[in-house]
C-alpha cells in the first residue's frame, strides 16, 4: 500500500511540475523585457518565432481535412502512380500495411485521386451496383444538380444503384453538359473518387474486384483518346497513406494552394495560409530556421489532434449513442430527417451557422470521407458505425489486457455487421498478426445458446474460443469499431444496443 501510495504521489507531482513548467513558459512569453516601450531584438525574435509556430499550428488543425486527403493522396502515388486513369484496388481486401485511417478490411476498397485543373472535366463511368462517393479536397460530398444528391454513386446515388456516367466539373464551369450524364459540379479542382464494392463469400473475391474494374475514368469528349484505366492491386503492398504529421505538411499545401487558388477558401483562411509563407504565385522556400519551426508545428497540432480525437465530449455536446454505454458517434443524435445531425456536409453548425473546427479535427484525424448515403437512417440504407476508445469502467482499450464484447441476439444488420480494432497512434488497422484485424458476420463467429455472440479481444487466444477472438498486442492501445451494413429499425430506433467492451481476468 504504502508503494502504491508513493508511486500516487510521484504521479502528482509529475503532472503538477509539467502544468508549472507549462504555466512559467507562458509568463515567460508574457514577460519578455521591452526597452523603452519597445521590444528588444531578442524579445522581437522570441515572439516572431512563437508567432510563426501558434500559426502553423493553427494552420494545420484547420486545414487537416485536405492534410487527410494529401496523406492518401501523396502515399498512393508515391507507390501506384498518378493519374486519372490510375484506381489502386485492394483486391485482396485491405490489410494492416496500408496505413490509413480507420479502413474497413470486409468490402473491396478503390481509390483514386483527379485534378479537374489540370485535365478538365473528367466522366467517371460506374457499372450497375457499385457504391462510391466523390469528395472535394476537404472531403465533402460533392453537389449533384438538381440539389437532391451529394456525392453519392450507386443505390444512394442519383443513378439508383442502376449504374452510369458521372461528370465531374471543375469550379466555375459554364460550358455545356451532356444529356446522358449525372453532373457533379466540384468546389475544388482535386476530387477524390472512393469505391467500394461488397462480396458475399470472403474466399471469393473475385466478382467484386471484377465489379470495381469495370470502373472508366475519361477526359469530357475524350473517351477514345484516354489513357488506359489501371488497376494496381494494393492489397499487402506496404504503404502510408495517413494525414501528413510532420513538416513536409506544408510543401503539399502549398502545391494544393498552386492548383486551386482562391477555389480553396475563403480570403481569411488563405491569408493564414499566407501569413506562414503559402500563397499561390509565391515561392515557398524557407530557411532551415523555419522549417524546423514549421516541423515542430505540424507535429505538435498533429499530436493536438490526437488529443481531441479521443474526446467523448466535444463544444459541450456528448457523442454518446447511448446514455447507458460508452459507444460514440459524431452524428449520435441524427434521425431520419436530418442524417448529419447538427453538422451539415462541410461540419458547420445548422442552427449557428459556424464551423465546429472541433468536430472536424476529431472526425480527420482518425476517419475520412462522409457523404448522405453513408449516414442514412434509412433502414436498410447506409451503415451505422459506432466507436469505442474505452472498457466498461472507462479505462483506455489496453493490447496487453484481455476483454469480452457481447452482442445481443439478432444483430440489426440486413448485410452484414463487423468489429474491426486500430491503432490509438493513427487510426490504422491495427497490426496484430492475423490476416485482418476484424471479425464479422461473414466470419461465421460461434453464437450463443440464445443467439447472442460474444467477441474476445486480448493477446492470448481464449480456450475454445478461437473464432471468436480478435488478437491485441502488449504496448498498444486500440480503438474499436462496430459496423452494421444495412442497419433495420432496431439499430436506428436504438432498441438493439452493444454491450460495453469488458475487461476478463
């Protein structure tokens, strides 16, 4: 008792001497000696340089929506290639060495990255029963003409799962459009296209990865002059396509900032872009001074982001599902009426008008791309996710303990429901040794007497319970993910719900 009570106390005082620390740097930022009302040159160089990082810092938490999409962006070039012709398809399902944050491991996964400022107006041709989203660089669904649609292709989409052409335009297009094409006129010139298709046997891929490379990308009134599409399968091939953290960040904004100009925000916002030294037109060379500042900046606000990422309580307003369990969601409180509750598509508050900057870096520093058709409370619709950071007493999910999840009887999931674990340090499947890290429906886990199904997540395969087990590693912290594909009314009204995640001996 009396260790435990020591180690208590050196604890303390730990915490107490950083916050003391933390609190003499400020005063000592507050107190920095001016002469004759003046700052000195030493003060004067203190404060530019505080300045410049409080900026990039900001910076970076604010533009994290676009540092996500260059993270996939410049890591799946980097490896796959470029162009619109080139779609990297996982057709061996995604596995743990794609570094990205929070994939789903149990659909055929497709992603591709156009400029509409470089190439001009593309067409995107999707076989019938794909499901996709096209994004803007901030990740927001882009708007369909006729205002009923946002960024949805497939059975959520305008084309009604049917299939078609999709046109994807650049900003301030006025040129004429064909009859035959859904029209997806973009903010932004860079348009991410994310594709999915569903298979029903894990052991048979084929017929889904065959769905997705039937895919065509094309210049407007060049279809027979494209480049040819290309495939690269992604599946096991090592790659980083997470948010950029560190310094480098800022070299593809500015390369971002060269392609869009003024399409990428507003005059305030690029005069804080400016303000660092990113401005369209302008060289972007800092010393080595600087850009040590700006390194430790990105890395700071990306470590920031972390922080707020595994908040359950964000401007006042909690994420709970449930009052009475510990899964969360942005969107808890939406309903059939308004699916983004109180965000809309761009994460601005619907009753205030304001960007929750809040919410954004929480949703972006662990998950990307949001569109109608994903939030659908439909039933039947969409997906209902919902995310767990914590065990029953509110303990962080540890790789070295060992817990049991209960899922009650009659899943609510009219295709299929899974729990997939990530990395706490970016958000990246988690890297636990078994093929995937997830476990699911289409994985025929052993159910209960009653028809319920518990799930065992620790280090340590339980006796006897080996399909039902998800591996962890000692020294990692994970979060989970329930998926439900296809959510009924009983996931959507509430009436079915999870159990927490339990800690066993």
């Amino acid at each position: 008792m009396q260790r435990l009570i020591s180690v208590a106390l050196a604890a303390v005082l730990m915490h107490a001497g950083s916050a003391s620390a933390q609190v003499a740097r400020f005063e000592a930022l507050s107190n920095l000696p001016f002469a004759e009302n003046r700052p000195t040159a030493e003060s004067a160089q203190t404060l530019r340089d505080e300045l410049l990082f409080q900026r990039a810092t900001q910076t970076y938490l604010w533009a994290l929506p676009l540092i996500n999409t260059l993270g996939m962006k410049v890591g799946s070039e980097k490896v796959f290639g470029a162009g619109y012709n080139v779609l990297p398809v996982w057709k061996k399902r995604l596995d743990s060495k794609t570094r990205i944050t929070t994939p789903n491991s149990d659909v055929i996964y497709a992603m591709g990255y156009v400029d509409l400022g470089k190439d001009g107006p593309l067409v995107f041709e999707a076989p019938p029963n794909l499901q996709g989203i096209l994004l803007d660089a901030w990740q927001r669904p882009i708007p369909v003409d006729g205002g009923r649609f946002f960024g949805d292709v497939g059975l959520p989409g305008p084309d009604g799962g049917k299939g078609g052409k999709f046109l994807l335009l650049p900003p301030g297009y006025e040129g004429a459009v064909p009859d035959d094409c859904f029209v997806y006129r973009s903010p932004t010139n860079n348009v991410f296209v994310f594709l999915r298709a569903f298979y029903q046997d894990p052991k048979n891929l084929t017929p889904a990865v065959a769905l997705i490379e039937q895919s065509k990308i094309y210049p407007l009134n060049g279809r027979e002059t494209a480049r040819p599409m290309q495939f690269p399968d992604a599946s096991g091939v090592p790659v980083n396509m997470l948010p950029i953290s560190d310094g480098s960040a800022f070299d593809a904004l500015k390369k971002l900032v060269e392609s869009e100009g003024t399409a990428l925000a507003d005059s305030d916002s690029l005069g804080m872009l400016a303000s660092i030294g990113i401005a369209k037109g302008r060289p972007f060379e800092p010393d080595a001074k600087t850009r040590a500042i700006l390194d430790h900046a990105a890395r700071t606000a990306y470590k920031m982001s972390r922080v707020i990422g595994f908040e359950e309580v964000i401007a006042g307003r909690s994420l709970r599902i449930y009052p009475d369990r510990r899964w969360i969601n942005p969107m808890a409180d939406a309903t059939p009426e308004n699916v983004g509750g109180p965000f809309d598509l761009g994460w601005r508050r619907v009753a205030g008008g304001y960007l929750d900057l809040d919410a954004r870096i929480w949703f972006f520093t662990n998950y990307y791309s949001v569109s109608p058709g994903m939030l659908s409370q439909t039933p039947g619709r969409g997906a209902k996710y919902m995310i767990v950071f914590v065990d029953s007493e509110g303990a962080n999910l540890s790789g070295g303990s060992s817990y049991r999840l209960h899922l009650p009887p009659d899943i609510p999931a009219a295709n299929f429901w899974s729990v997939t674990l990530y990395e706490a340090e970016n958000g990246s499947g988690l890297a636990n040794g078994q093929p995937f890290p997830s476990l699911g429906s289409r994985d025929t886990p052993t159910q209960n007497a009653d028809g319920s199904t518990d799930l065992y997540l620790g280090p340590e395969t339980p006796a006897g319970k080996e399909r039902n087990w998800l591996a962890t590693v000692p020294g990692k912290g994970y979060f989970a993910v329930l998926r439900l594909y296809g959510p009924t009314e009983a996931a959507i009204d509430k009436r079915w719900k999870p159990g927490d995640i339990e800690k066993v001996p």
